[in-house]
C-alpha cells in the first residue's frame, strides 16, 4: 500500500513535468518608426525548447506624414542569439500579409529584441524593427517599440 501511495504520488509530480517547455505569453508594443509613423503590435508568443520561440502578430501603422495606415498579421521566428541571469536577446524574422486604405499588401520583418525578465514571468522587452512593405509609398521601415509580455 505505502509504496502504490509513493509511486502515485511520484507520477502525479513527474508527468506534468516538460523540460526546456516555456510560456505562453500576450505581447502589447508601441513605438515610433522612421520618418514621423506610429505602430502598434499586439502577439501572441509560443516558448519552445532552448528559449526560442514563435509568434503569431498583428500591427497596426500610421504614418503622420502623408496620414496613410496599413495593418498586418503574420509569423515570426525568434531564435535566441545570448541569454545571461535576466536578459535576453532574441533575433526576430518574421513575414505578414494585411491591407491598407486602397490594397493588398505584404511585409517582411527582421530585428532584435531585448527582454528583462520580471518575477512571475512577465518581462518588459525593447524591439528594434525593419521591415521592408510591397505596395506602400514608404517601402523600408525602421523603428524602436517598447512592450510587455504577460504570461498566460
């Protein structure tokens, strides 16, 4: 009887057990872009093994100098480039598909991103951002965004 109590309670410690498995996270991020735009982003962030993740986003642009907009959803990879106690860098690759005020538009999306990670898992995360856009007036985009990660 003790040792079916013991191997039980064992099993009941080990199975929910996933090495190297992260967190699910909900990013928000706002910041400025070369000449004069605004963006936003909202994602959701899949941790998997060795601290690389995925993410599946939408962003929002407006540009102030010519009042045009555009929105985005799409894939990113982040593979991890150094991690230290509580920081973390992170190469972001990603390509996306949207619409603007007249037509269709796609985008591919390269950058950094810093992370600082807070107790209970949230972390504050500063991301350097290019993306080159097809069909737009401005093509090349480069920009600085700050955001949050909140652990779902």
């Amino acid at each position: 009887m003790r040792k079916s109590l013991l191997l039980s309670l064992l099993l009941l410690v080990v199975l929910p057990c996933r090495a190297q498995e992260g967190y699910t996270h909900l990013n928000l991020a706002g910041g400025w872009m070369y000449k004069d735009a605004l963006t936003a982003n909202l994602a959701l962030e899949f941790s998997k093994r060795h601290h690389n993740s995925y993410e599946i986003f939408s962003d929002a642009y407006k540009s102030n100098m010519d009042d045009s907009k555009n929105w985005l959803m799409g894939v990113a990879y982040k593979p991890m480039l150094t991690r230290s106690r509580n920081t973390l860098l992170k190469l972001r690759l990603g390509a996306g598909i949207g619409s603007n005020t007249e037509h269709f538009i796609g985008a591919l999306q390269a950058g950094l991103e810093l992370g600082y990670v807070l107790p209970g898992n949230v972390v504050l995360m500063l991301q350097q951002k290019n993306e080159g856009v097809l069909r737009v007036d401005h093509s090349f985009r480069a920009g600085l965004l700050a955001g949050i990660k909140i652990p779902l």
